[in-house]
C-alpha cells in the first residue's frame, strides 16, 4: 500500500494553504520541539546547570533534520511520542543526550508547541481577513453611491446601495480581526511548570532556588516569542484557551458564510456575479450554466469549520483536576483541521472579493420596478405632515401596494403611485410624489457617507493595529 492508495483529507488536497498546512505538518512540530529543547538547556545552563557547549552546538546543528522514521520506530517500541522524538534527537546529537527534556514533561513540548503553532496560525489567518478586507474595500467605495434594493426577509425593502452593503460583509470580518488581534494579544506561554504545574522537578534542578526556577521560566518563555506565560497550569495549558481560539476561527467561517450566502441570492437575482474564469465549467451536463461555486463552497468549508467550535469546550469542561488525556485525540483531530478549513475559506473570500462582478443594468432594472413602492414611506412622512393621520394614512398605502404588487407579479405596470394620487387621502401631498422625481439616489439616506465613515474612522485605525500582528497571506491556488 502507498500513500495514494490511503485517504487523505481534503483539507490537504484540495482546499487549505500550503502554508498553513506547513504550520500543522509534523516536520513543524517536531522542529518546534527541538527549538523548545534547546531553549530550556540555554536557560539551564545560563542559571548554571554544567551542560556543555557541545552538546547545545549539536542541538543547533540538529533542530530541522529530524528523523521521522527513526522516531516512528523508537514510537513502536516505546509507546510514546514524546519519548520516541527524545531519542531520535539523542541519537543526532550524542552530546545533548543526558541532558534533552531535563527537568520537564511532554506537555512542556506539546503544549508549549502548539501554542507556537497557534500563533503562527492565528497570524495567518488575521493576514488572509487583512487580505479580504482590503480586496472589499475598494470595491465598496467604486460602489458606495450605486444604488440598489435592500432586503429584509429576501423581499424589497427600502433601497440602499452596493457598496454599503459591502461594509456590512466588511464589518463582520473586520470583528473577527479584532478577535484575533486579542487571542494573539493575549496568548501565554504554558513555559516550565512540570508534571503537576508545581515546577518542583526544577525546583530540585536549582537546589530550592525559587527565583532562579522563575527566572528559567522567563527566559525559555522570551527565547519562544512570547511576553507572558500563563500564572499557573496543571501538566497542561488551560484547554480554554482551545476553546476561546475555536470560538474565533467559528466566527470567521460565521462572518464567510453569511457574505456567501448573499453572493448565491444575489447571483441568482443577476445583480453581482463572483469570478468566473474563461475555460471554467459551470455544469457537466448543463453547459449554459454559472453556478455560484466559490460561494457554494465557502458553505460547506463554513458549516464544517462551525461544527468542530463545539469540541474546544467540551474539551475544556471535561479536563479532570491537573490533566487527563482524553484531551489529546481530540485536540489532534480539531485544531489542525479548524485552522486548514479557516484558511480555505479565507482564500476562497478573498478571490471571491478581488473578483466581484457587478451587473449595473440589472440593479437598476430592479429598482425601477420596485422604485413606486420605495416613495410610499415619504408620502407617509408627507401625508402626515400635511394633517394626514399616520395610521390611517399607512392603510391606504398597504391596501393600494398588495393589489398593485398582484399586478405587477401578473406582469401588470407598476401604478402604485396613480392610484395614490388619486386617493381622496393623499389629496394634500405635494407633486413630489410623482413618477418623474423618483430618483433612487434620494432614496439612499447615508449610505454614501456611510461606506466613507466606515473605511476612514473604523477599517483603516484597524488596520494599524492588525498589520503588525499578521503574516502577509501569500497567493494560494483556488480550486473549485
């Protein structure tokens, strides 16, 4: 049997990043955990445990060549990762060998590893949110003054416009991104606690020194990037951390899904189209057709990405007293796979946004069919103003809209606005009311300056607070 001959997830070969994939592929972790080897002999040694210099040159020289077979092989004999990887390395540097994982737990690599690669990850994410936001950006300021028909439960309400619409796709990333910016604001450092979170193996190490144990922590916690670690742990991090992570990840395929959604009414109204490339095949059978694809997939990715949220409490909820394992499947399992399915998601948003396509004449169509039943409520605000009562006022349009919205569905003209002006009720209401002033883009409110406001006093100051804590997401390959 060979590789191709096994299931692989698709998350793999189909959809996530090859960088992203990186950070969860196991050449990462167990290079992560010989970073995390070697930083705690550094600071062993620095606070005066006698380990020689070669044995930490050995480690240097060894920290991305690991042995995969090998630590397979000590794994079969051993029953135990973490153990296995020990000898791997000891084997690669002979010199580091009495002295690798001195004083520590699995958990001092495992979790302290995945928080790295948490980082690294959240990181990415926040630059592919960067990356869609910016892609929507500009197109909601060349469409902020367009109008077009607003909806509310999928039936035309009062207008508003392309791009304002857009912000509110916008804003939804743009909480997911001040989300991420607090995870990654806010991440510790499990650092050296021990079996049980009493550091009492390095409080043996260092002959009772308290502060030195407190300072190796310090040290092997700034030598991996992080500013803080956590006050106290068991043998592992708290597994709410997971779930607080999950809850963000949750909500950036929440803030896709609901964009995607739209995209899929608004393709099959003809009024914005996502990309569609030369030779692309919309159906093997149907050659006519144009499915909403990316968007359609952004579904899917969505609701798998949502569905694996649940896991990280549970997770946490069940931990018993200093640690249990039935964390470990699971965590193995949920995270890599709500990270690869983020990062889909996030590309395919992204080419989604940078490839908009917008059918002006169809917009325009719609909202000259519906534009009679959009100046109802300002003959409302005229009819009272010119002593109408509100509520009586509000029955007469109502009566008049169902019979002209009947018409209208037979394929009947749109004489809403003749039947009002006609009615004894309206006979006060200024001529504003006439067909020949219904302009849509009176009938936009703020929306304009809305779009303006949003990007200058909101997008762009968290902007300046993302960029420096996100990875640039590079071009990744969509495949629909």
């Amino acid at each position: 049997m060979t590789d191709d001959d096994r299931w692989r997830s698709p998350l793999g070969t189909r959809y996530a990043s090859p960088a992203m994939q990186t950070l969860w592929g196991e050449p990462h972790r167990i290079a992560l955990w010989r970073r995390l080897w070697l930083a705690l002999a550094e600071a062993e040694r620095e606070l005066g445990l006698d380990i020689p210099d070669d044995a930490l040159a050995q480690m240097r020289a060894h920290l991305d060549d690991a042995d995969l077979a090998a630590a397979a092989r000590f794994e079969r004999r051993f029953r135990h990762d973490v153990m296995a990887h020990v000898h791997a390395f000891g084997e690669q540097a002979p010199a580091a060998r009495p002295y690798l994982h001195l004083g520590a737990t699995s958990a001092f690599v495992t979790d302290n590893a995945d928080l790295v690669v948490i980082r690294e990850g959240l990181r990415l994410l926040l630059g592919r949110i960067i990356a869609v936001l910016s892609a929507l950006e500009g197109f909601a300021l060349r469409t902020a003054s367009l109008p077009c028909l607003a909806y509310t439960h999928f039936q035309p309400a009062q207008l508003t416009t392309v791009g304002k619409r857009a912000t509110l796709w916008m804003q939804d990333f743009a909480l997911d991104a001040e989300e991420l910016c607090h995870r990654l604001e806010t991440l510790r450092f499990r650092g050296c606690q021990g079996t049980t979170g009493t550091q009492a193996s390095f409080l043996e190490l260092f002959a009772g020194d308290h502060g030195k144990v407190r300072e190796l922590e310090r040290r092997v916690t700034a030598k991996l990037g992080f500013s803080a670690q956590f006050a106290v742990t068991g043998q592992t991090y708290p597994r709410k951390t997971d779930s607080a992570v999950l809850d963000a990840l949750s909500g950036i395929a929440q803030s896709a899904s609901k964009m995607a959604g739209d995209l899929r009414l608004l393709q099959h109204e003809g009024e914005l189209l996502e990309p569609f490339e030369s030779e692309q095949v919309g159906s093997s059978a149907m050659a006519y057709k144009r499915n909403p694809m990316r968007a359609e997939r952004i579904a899917g990715l969505a609701r798998f990405v949502i569905s694996l949220q649940a896991n990280g409490p549970h997770t946490a909820a069940n931990q018993w007293l200093e640690r249990t394992l039935d964390d470990s499947a699971n965590r193995r399992l949920t995270l890599p796979e709500a990270f690869l399915g983020a990062d889909a998601i996030l590309i395919l948003a992204a080419n989604i946004a940078a490839g908009l396509e917008v059918r002006e004449d169809v917009i325009g169509r719609h909202v000259d069919e519906q534009m009679p039943f959009m100046v109802t409520e300002r003959c409302l605000m005229l009819g009272v103003g010119a002593g109408g009562d509100r509520q009586a006022l509000h029955e007469v349009i109502r009566r008049h809209s169902l019979a002209v919205a009947e018409e209208v569905s037979r394929g009947g003209a749109n004489t809403l606005l003749e039947r009002l002006s006609g009615d004894p009720a309206f006979k006060r209401v200024p001529v504003e009311a006439r067909r020949a002033d219904l302009d849509p883009a009176a009938y936009t409110g703020r929306a304009p300056q809305q779009v303006a406001e949003f990007i200058d006093e909101y997008l762009h100051p968290l902007f300046h607070r993302a960029r420096p804590l996100a990875t640039e997401a590079g071009a990744a390959e969509v495949r629909v």
